[in-house]
C-alpha cells in the first residue's frame, strides 16, 4: 500500500486482489491524502461480455465492491473538487458513466439530466461527433461533454471548418463556436483535448 496520510492508522489496511487483475487505479476516494487502489477482476463471461468486479484496496476505507458488465474495461481518475470515476468500455466507440464515492459506495454521479455519462464517438462514427474533458471556468475546472461537426472533411486538418457544443455534465451549461479551418486547426484541436489536471482522458 501506499503511504498513509499523516495520522493515518496502518491497521485494517485491506489487501489488494491479484488474480484475474484486468485493470488497476488509483483515487483518493475520501479526499483523506491516502490514496486508495482500484483494482478491477474479470469474471467469466458469455464471449461477448465479461462481468467486471472492482475492489477498493490499500488503505483502511471500507468501499462496497462495484460490479459492472460488459468488454474492455476501463477505468480513470479525474481529481477535481471532487475525485471523479470514470467507468466504462473501449469497445466499439467508448463510452461510460461518471462515478463518486457517497461514503459507502461508489454511485453514479447525477447530472443536470439524470446519470452522468460520457463518450468518444469520432466523426466516421456519429454525427455529431462526441468527446469529454474538462473546461477552465471562473469556477475551476469543470466536467463537458462535447460534440462537434467537421465541415468538408473528417478532421481537424483536412475540413473547412469545425462547430462546437460544449455542455457542463453537472449544471447543463452550454456553448457553442465555430472554429474557421485551417486557420483555427490547433484551437480546434485544443478544444477536443480530453486532458483533466494532467489525466488523459481521450482515447480516440
């Protein structure tokens, strides 16, 4: 385990799995300094599908273990205010929902519209194209979902032009731009980045 914060209590320190490990990271799920390890265990599945057991290990923090369906799970950590799960599969267009910790469990985190989730869907694959990230905001940085259409191409280097909608996951804040190309190629292109404090989130 890693080390405890200062005053942290080394006993009860709960062991990690090491079987049928399919994935592993790290969040300070209590905002206590200690740092908790996730550690996902894939269960036998249908072909199509695995069932997915993620255990919280490392330190004291008794967390329920969170199960979860499906193929090529993944798993980020994104420290904001809040520490922040990203949870889901890189299947196909990847996609998932965002989770926090309430104490006990880890839960999904409720949006302005219901669970939160996101997604990476490229330009080929939706229309209109989806990513997620974080914003710089007079508030800090916040969770966005973003979507966006590539006018006469089917990339930031080959279209005309790019449109944007970026909406805030917790609050439904929305803005939009159009981003003239290739004169706009790298605002654009920093505009889709999926970085969160240092946490790369994109994967397409």
């Amino acid at each position: 385990p890693m080390l405890p914060a200062a005053g942290g209590d080394i006993d009860g320190i709960i062991d990690c799995p090491t079987e049928q490990v399919s994935d592993i990271a790290w969040a300070d799920l209590d905002g206590d300094g200690w740092i908790e390890q996730l550690v996902a265990q894939i269960g036998d599945g249908d072909g199509a599908t695995s069932p997915f057991t993620i255990t919280t290990c490392g330190t004291a923090l008794q967390v329920e273990p969170f199960e979860i369906t499906g193929d090529g799970l993944a798993i980020y950590s994104v420290s904001l205010d809040t520490e922040y799960l990203l949870i889901g599969f890189l299947e196909g267009a990847p996609n998932g929902g965002v989770y926090v910790f309430d104490g006990q469990a880890i839960v999904p985190l409720q949006g302005f519209d219901g669970p939160a989730r996101w997604a990476f869907a490229s330009p080929i694959m939706s229309d209109p194209a989806e990513t997620f990230g974080c914003l710089a905001t007079d508030r800090g940085l916040v969770l966005v979902n973003r979507f966006y259409r590539l006018v006469g191409g089917n990339d930031v280097s080959n279209s005309t032009s790019m449109e944007l909608t970026t909406v805030e996951v917790l609050t439904g804040v929305s803005t939009s731009t159009t981003f003239d190309l290739p004169e706009q190629q790298a605002e654009a292109g920093a505009a889709l980045t999926g970085d969160c404090n240092g946490v790369g989130i994109k994967t397409l």
